[in-house]
C-alpha cells in the first residue's frame, strides 16, 4: 500500500524574529501540496520578553538553561506569543492551523534530562510521539503548528529542542505517511565553505557525511543538525533537506538534501 505523502517544517528563529521573512514564509508553506506540520522555536523572543522582566537568560555552549522562571516564559512566548501569531496568519492564509505543544492530545511525552555536568532545569528528551493522535487531528484536515514545548505525563511542561521534536515527529509520522523533512533557516543549505554562502552541498548521504566529518567541514552546530538527521533516516525518514525558505517552491533546487 503506498503512503500518503506528509510534510514536516521547521523554522528557525531568525525567520520568526523578521515579520517579513515570516509572512513570506507562511505564504510559502500556505502553498506547500498535502498534509503537512509546522514546528517552530522562539528562543530570541523569549530572551528578548525575559529581559523585559527581569530575568537573565543563562546558555551553556549555546543551549538554555531552563529554570522555574524561563519555563514561564517560555510556555507564554512559545505556546503563546509565537504560536498564536503564527496560526491567526495562517488562517489568513485559508490553512486551518490548530496550534499544540506536545502536552496537547498527549502528542509527544518526554523525560526531564538527567544532571550529568550541567544541570538544563526544565528541559525534555522526548520518548514517545503519539503518531495516531496527531494524525486525527491530520485525518480531520487540521494542519498541527507545534511549538518547542512538550511534557513528561505527569503534568510537567519541558522545554524541548525543536530540531529534535522535528525529527522525533517525523519519525513518529513515517508510521502512517511517507515523510519528508524541510528545516528552513537563513543559509542555503549546508557549506562546503562557511564563508561562502553559494557552496551548497546538494546532496549528503552516509558516504558523503563521513566524508565531510573527516574533512571538518561538518562541525560545531550542524553536526548535532545532521547527526538528528541521520538518526531519522535510520528510523522511517524518507528525505530531509536543509536550505533557506525558497526551498518549498518547486523551482528552486539551491539546497541540501539528505538521504541514506
């Protein structure tokens, strides 16, 4: 029997922060053919709303620390703030959004990470994605905008990444719909050369990646990007690309796709 095709976006924050770029952006998945999810972030806005109120943003090698306050705010900016904005503008757009954190029809359970060096606080590595759930919601021609909240079954919100709830998800999907991934940000894709934003690589697979890490032209923040890539390729995945918001549209082809 042949799949239904689904596709899962992810958009970053720099493309959230610009009313532009997100206003072009929501026209663009407005568009995108078939069932489809958006996953978003919202981490400089909720910098940005905590400084307002006082409270300092801790990061460790680029991560949140998430204490009892940045939980707050958090859960306002992203389930709020962030996600609401973006489903008033797609139902201007006639796409029927319902926007969920990963507490909403129990879609996605996580566990608070362990202490091992550093403590994260109130931060989700997620273990179950309740695929037939969501896909009611799909079924009943809903599109699901999730935010990077999810929650532990025991009424405990989690910040959670939102790369991984990306892939966690599209995983989790690959059990009813071929699956394919888009993660938009500013860049055209992945870099042979940094300095160049032309020197996209259009295609990685496995042999390519080990490759490149070999290389070190996979490094600091794209590998744990592709590293999660991998491991839903592994797991049901049947594409994921990388590259600016232009990659929805059929016409351009300036991006990185990524297969085994």
């Amino acid at each position: 029997m042949v799949k239904e095709k689904l596709s899962i976006v992810k958009i970053g924050g720099n493309i959230i922060e610009d009313s532009k770029s997100l206003d072009a952006f929501l026209q663009l998945f407005s568009k995108l053919e078939g069932k489809k999810i958006l996953v978003h972030g919202g981490g400089k806005r909720a910098t940005s709303v905590a400084a307002k109120l006082g409270i300092k943003s801790k990061m460790v090698d680029g991560r949140r620390i998430t204490d009892a306050e940045t939980l707050e705010v958090i859960t306002m900016v992203y389930g709020g703030l962030v996600n609401k904005n973006i489903v008033a503008k797609l139902q201007a757009l006639s796409i029927d959004a319902i926007g969920l954190t990963g507490a909403d029809v129990n879609s996605i359970t996580s566990y608070k990470r362990p202490v091992k060096d550093i403590d994260f606080g109130f931060v989700g590595d997620i273990k179950k994605v309740a695929h037939q759930s969501i896909d009611k919601l799909i079924k009943a021609d809903f599109t699901p905008v999730f935010c990077a909240i999810t929650h532990d079954g025991d009424g405990q919100l989690l910040n959670t990444n939102a790369d991984t709830i990306t892939s966690q998800v599209a995983v989790g999907m690959s059990e009813v719909y071929e699956t394919s991934v888009y993660y938009c940000f500013e860049l055209n894709g992945v870099l042979e050369d940094i300095n160049d934003r032309n020197s996209v690589i259009k295609h990685i697979d496995s042999k390519i990646y080990n490759e490149l890490l070999k290389k070190g032209i996979i490094a600091d923040g794209m590998l744990p990007k592709l590293e999660n890539c991998f491991d839903a390729l592994n797991n049901g995945v049947n594409t994921i690309n990388m590259g600016n918001t232009s990659m929805l549209t059929q016409e351009n082809d300036n991006f990185t796709m990524i297969t085994l």
